[in-house]
C-alpha cells in the first residue's frame, strides 16, 4: 500500500511561508507522510495540491478576513493573509466536496465553519470565562472541553471531557449549514465542530499537535486522521 499523504497548509507571515515542526512530527507519528502546502496566488496550483494529498489539514495561524463570513473588521481582528485566506477556502470547498478527510486545527476549524457558511466572534473579550489564550507552554492542558458523546469526536476519543491546551482569541459563532457542534468549553465558547454530511471533516480549536507526547486524545485524532485518509486512498 502506497502512504498515506496529508496536506499542511502553511502560515505566510513576513513575506515567508512557515509551520510549526510539531505538525510534521504529529502527521509522522500517526504513520502519514507530511506535505507541506505553501500559501501561493496561483489558483491551478491549489487545485493540484488537492490532487497530491489523501487528506488536508488546515493549520493554525492568523485571523480569517470578517468579510469571509460577511462582517466588518472587529478592531482586535489581527493581522490578515488574503492569499491564504483565499487558497484555504478553495481547498477546503473542494476537499468536502471531493469526500477528501478534512482535520482544522484552531484557525483551521474556524475556515470549515465560514465554508459552511457560519461566522466567528472576531474577539473573545467580553465572552470568554476560561483562559483560551493561555498564559502557560503551548504543550500545557489549559482548560477543560466537553465532547458530545453523539459525535465523531467521541467515536475516535471515547471521552466525554478533558484537558485541552488554547491558543486563540476567536471561534465559532453561529455555525454553518451541516456543521455540528460537537464540544464546547465550560464557557460554551465553541471547541469543535464537523460536517454532518461529510465522512471526516473535523475543527478542533485546541492545538493537538502539541499534546501528542502526553495526551492520548491528541494521538487517536491524528491517528483517525490518517486511517481515513488512508481509506480514501484505497477506494
């Protein structure tokens, strides 16, 4: 059986294309093989990207632009990346709509809901009763979730709640058609959300990739991952 290939799309900041080596490492252990996905203008290129991967997962970074989701900039919006706001929504369009397995990873979930056609709260203040941009290392569980036991999420964990870390300042608002909320923090800020119509199309608004030396959740969901993707691959 040829590997299992998963897409990492990039971060663009400073006029460079950046990942953190602790998706690779997480994509590794779960047995796929990394291919990073650089942010670039050219819209035949997405297309071809698509192509090369058995699964995509969309990484953390920035804010996506409020006008994705039909808003006016909130004033603690961050810095945009139009380019990569663009080619996201192009492959994640085109990855559910090929059946493609879908993993979002905090920026990464926020793009599967406004593709959906949900929106964001653009900043947290003011709603946020828990710590979600945490004050402690990113491989630090910061806060608990939790899981609806009627859900994806909780057919690859089987746990009800647990410890997370969080590193974001905005999340999933009103969902989007199909999406299903499927955990929450003790606030009732969003934690994770899938597509109802889409075999594995999953956003988690933690970073599990930093958990994966110390939680078994982080493990299983990368693993999960990789099994679908790996599945598609033999259809």
């Amino acid at each position: 059986m040829a590997s299992v290939r998963i897409g990492i799309t990039c971060n663009f900041c400073k006029f460079e294309n950046r990942l953190s080596a602790a998706y690779v490492r997480a994509i590794i252990g779960a047995g796929a093989v990394p291919i990073l996905l650089p942010v670039i203008p050219h819209q035949h290129s997405w297309e071809q990207m698509l192509q090369a991967v058995d699964g995509l997962l969309l990484s953390g970074g920035g804010d996506p632009d409020a006008v994705h989701f039909g808003e006016e900039p909130h004033p603690a919006q961050g810095e945009v990346q139009p380019v990569r706001d663009k080619m996201e929504l192009f492959l994640a369009r085109r990855a559910l709509a090929m059946g493609v397995p879908v993993l979002g990873i905090c920026r990464g979930a926020q793009v599967l809901n406004i593709v959906a056609g949900g929106t964001l709260h653009q900043d947290l203040a003011g709603i946020a009763r828990v710590q979600h941009d945490q004050k402690a290392p990113r491989s630090y569980p910061i806060h608990t979730v939790s899981v609806k036991s009627q859900s994806l999420l909780y057919s690859i964990i089987e746990l009800d709640s647990f410890r997370v870390n969080s590193m974001h300042h905005q999340a999933v608002k009103s969902p989007g058609e199909g999406v299903f909320i499927s955990a929450a923090a003790e606030d009732g800020v969003v934690e994770a959300v899938e597509l109802s119509y889409h075999p594995f199309a999953l956003g988690v608004q933690w970073h599990p990739e930093w958990l994966i030396n110390q939680a078994s959740h982080a493990q299983k969901l990368f693993a999960a991952f990789c099994v679908a993707a790996g599945n598609i691959q033999n259809k």
